[in-house]
C-alpha cells in the first residue's frame, strides 16, 4: 500500500494536479473568509464552512477521474496487478494519496480561526467541529468520486458521473420535497430505485443473474409492505432521500451542534464507497 500511496501522491504533484487542487481549495475558501469574516465582520468561521462545501462539486470529479479510469485506458492497471499486493492495498493506496491531498489546504484552513481570532470573538468549538466536519465529508465525496472511475476508463465519463452523483446529493433535500409522500408513490419510487442498484450490480458484475436476484429481493418485500400495511410506505421515499443528503449532515456542526452520527455517517459512507470500488476493481482484475 505504501509504494502505491507514495506512486499516486507523486503523480499528482508531477502533474501539477495536486498543486492546483490545493491552489484551488484554498483561493475558495480564502475567498469566503475574506468577504465574511473580514469585509463584513461576522463573528463566524462555520458561515465559510458552511458556503464552502458546494466547491466540491468541482474539485472532487477533477481529482478522482483520472485515478483508476486512465490506468484502465492506459493498461497500466495490468502491471499494478502483477505487484504482491492485494487490491484492498491498491485502492487505499490510491484513496489516502487524495485524502493526504485534501489535508494539506484544511491544514493550513485550520490556521484562519485563529487569525479571525486577533479581530474578535469567534467560537473555536463550533469553528473547528465544522472544519473537522468538512474535512470528512470531502474525504467521503472522494471516495464516491474514485468509485465512478473505478468502472469506467474514460476519464470524462467518470467526471460526469461524479458530478451528476454529487449534485443529486446536494440537491437531495430539496428535490425529496417536490415528490408526493402517498404510500403508492413511495413504493413505485423504491421499485425504481431498485430497478437502478439492479442495473448497477449487473454492471459490476457482468452477471444478469445477480442483477434479477437483487430486484427480486427488493421488489417483493416492497411490494409485500405495500399489499400488508400501505401507511408504512407512506412518506418512505421522501425518508429514503433526506438519509442520502451527505451534504445537510454540515448543517449540525455549523450550527454549534457535534453531532457524533454525522462523523459516523461520512466514515460510513467514506468506508462503503472504498469497498465498492473494491469490488469493482477485482471484477476488472479477473476479467
């Protein structure tokens, strides 16, 4: 792992990606930290924080789309095949390199508190529950990022997909409000639902049989729920959406709350999406 960690951050910096991501992230926030905490005087580094977070939208796809998409275009995956390393190895390998990336402007964002400090009063607490907040949700956007080209190699296709995912997160909340909450409605939604996880796991597994099971596994005790007791499904869709909002998980820490589930929600997520591409880079190795 740690040849493949110290292969990945190398490359980033020899291409300069690594510089500009940096570069980047820390032009965003300084902006933010200039107009809000400086020209107008609020008190609060969870405000930049808190306008910050839309910038990864950006900065995820641009990172992660080359990561195991152009080693796929290139073949060079085969030769990180040959290596005596597993491919759990492989994938953190590549995964802290883009983790050790974010660290190093939220480093350096960790300092400006402190220089917010010398012009008044600021809640060190909540400004540096929110950064440590930030920090794990871009760390798990990464990993949702590395997913998307993990089963493709073409590094566009991979972009799109991140961004089309990350937006759908951001927006979540709000699109979860505009669909009716009747039991039909959110059980017809779930169908569709898992009618996409189905052509997902056909997808990474190339088998038409894993995908037939898991719709069968979903869509009959949804159906079943249905027929049973129809006001268990009411509103379920619209519950189902606001869970998948990663980015609202911000809104407790930036509002002076340490709220425990959120850091477990973004591990979480953070851990599933490095065992999804897991999974998807073995399929790809054995076939």
């Amino acid at each position: 792992m740690t040849a493949i960690f110290k292969r990945e951050l190398k490359s980033y910096f020899t291409g300069m990606m690594g510089y500009i991501f940096i570069a980047f992230v820390l032009l965003f926030i300084g902006i933010y930290t200039s107009a809000l905490n400086l020209k107008y005087a609020y008190p609060g580094f969870e405000y930049v924080i808190s306008s910050s977070a839309f910038m990864f939208l950006i900065t995820v796809p641009v990172l992660t789309m080359r990561v195991f998409a152009e080693e796929r275009k290139q073949s060079t995956d085969q030769l990180l095949y040959s290596l005596p390393i597993s491919v759990m190895d492989m994938v953190l390998g590549k995964y802290l390199a883009m983790v050790v990336l974010l660290t190093i402007p939220m480093a350096i964002t960790a300092l400006y508190p402190l220089l917010i400090g010398t012009f008044g009063t600021v809640s060190y607490a909540t400004a540096y529950s929110s950064l440590f907040a930030f920090y794990l949700l871009g760390c798990a956007l990464i990993a949702i990022g590395m997913f998307m080209s993990s089963i493709t190699e073409n590094q566009i296709i991979a972009a799109v997909m991140c961004l089309g995912t990350l937006i759908l997160c951001y927006l979540m909340t709000a699109l979860s409000q505009l669909i009716t909450s009747t039991s039909l409605a959110s059980t017809l939604s779930l169908m569709v639902v898992a009618l996409l996880v189905s052509l997902v796991v056909r997808l990474m597994t190339k088998s038409w049989t894993a995908a037939g099971f898991t719709a069968v596994v979903t869509f009959v005790p949804l159906g079943l729920l249905y027929l049973i007791s129809p006001t268990v499904m009411e509103g379920a869709f619209t519950s189902a959406l606001s869970a998948l909002a990663i980015f609202d998980r911000m809104d407790s820490f930036t509002g002076g709350i340490f709220d425990l589930t959120g850091l477990v929600y973004f591990i979480s997520v953070a851990a599933l999406f490095c065992f999804f591409t897991v999974q998807a880079v073995e399929k790809r190795r054995w076939s």
